[in-house]
C-alpha cells in the first residue's frame, strides 16, 4: 500500500495522482522512446508521498494490436489511417504484454501505487485515454473506482503530453473532475512540431488547469 509523509504538502482525500503510462518502451531507448521521457520519473517519484490516493494507467497492447503499423501492409510509423471508424496513427509495435517495454520504469516507485489500469488490451482498437478506448465504446473502470473513493480533483502527468496524457486529462473533464496537469512531469512525442504546445492549449481551453 501507499506511503504518504506526514508533512502540510500531502492533498487532502478528494485529490488523486494520475501517472499516465511511464512505461520502458515510452522512455529513450525503448521502442516508441518519448524524448526526455525520463524526465518524468523523478517528478513523479517527488510526488507521489503528497497523495493519498495514486493511480498509473499501463499501455498493455496483445502483439497484434492494430495500432502497430507491423500489422497493416503498406504502412510506416507515423502514418494515420482510417480504422474501426476513426483516424489511427500507425505505432512501432510497443507495450507488448508481459514483455519488457511494458513494465513500468525500472526508477518508478510502483510500491507506492494504490491502483493499476491496463488499456489498450483490445487488439480492434486503441485507448490513448486512462478512462475509454479510442472511440468511446469500452470504459476501463478507472472512472467507477475514483468514484467509488469521492475523488473530485485530479493532478495529471506522464506520457506522452500529445497522447495519452491530453486524452486521459480531456475525458477527466468531461467526467466532471477538477484537473490539474503537472506541467514538469509531462513529455511529448511531436510527431509533428508543436503538437505538445497545442495539446496544452486544448486541455487548458477544456478547463485543465496547468501546474507549473
């Protein structure tokens, strides 16, 4: 179970962290490597003991995901086509179930998680957000066990900023809670130059609040 310190800095109950998919595979070196994705370890390690609730959500792809561009003839890394009825990115194979990239960072302290939320486990569809897959359609649950703890507010951080960190954090709001993102604790991927810019002034224009 979590370790919290005794200090004025800890949040109060209604608050948790949101660690979003600090993952090998996301970090340099690994297979879909956010840059700096590193980064983001030692934040959320200075973090965590200030919450009394800590959630990390898990990239947990089947080998035959359709996000791969491994599985779709004709097609790099990088590519967007049409799949399952919306626009889908093509992805270098990552976050393999039960292999290493999956796991989370080695200098992660996963002891001081509460809750572990798996996505993307539906090889027909892919789930940048904590909350739901791609199109809606499947929740993952992360939603019902905040609720089922009173949690109102949420501070959000990981990787990747353009991804599933601004989806996890747009869903947040829909759902209703109050989110704050960690601005430190935030990588992107920037397929395109200034995709992590705009994908902070998409969460700030949809009542994120930015932590700086």
């Amino acid at each position: 179970m979590n370790q919290h310190s005794s200090d004025d800095t800890v949040f109060n109950a209604k608050v948790a962290l949101i660690l979003v998919d600090i993952q090998h595979d996301f970090l340099p070196g690994g297979a879909l490597a956010v840059p700096h994705g590193d980064e983001v370890v030692p934040v959320a390690n200075q973090r965590m003991p200030r919450y009394q609730l800590v959630v990390a959500t898990q990239d947990w792809h089947p080998p035959d995901h359709a996000s791969f561009a491994s599985q779709h003839s004709g097609t790099q890394v990088g590519d967007v086509i049409e799949w399952d009825g919306g626009p889908q990115v093509m992805w270098p194979d990552h976050c393999v179930q039960n292999t290493g990239g999956a796991q989370f960072a080695a200098a992660l302290q996963i002891d001081r998680f509460d809750h572990i939320v798996r996505k993307g486990t539906d090889r027909r569809i892919d789930s940048y957000s904590g909350f739901f897959d791609n199109n809606h359609r499947r929740a993952t649950g992360l939603h019902e066990y905040l609720n089922q703890r009173g949690i109102e507010e949420l501070h959000v951080m990981g990787l990747a900023t353009d991804y599933c960190v601004k989806f996890t954090a747009l869903d947040a709001v829909e759902l209703g809670y109050r989110v704050v993102l960690i601005y430190e604790g935030i990588r992107g991927v920037e397929l395109q130059p200034g995709d992590c810019q705009r994908a902070i002034v998409a969460m700030q224009q949809h009542g994120v609040q930015l932590a700086t």
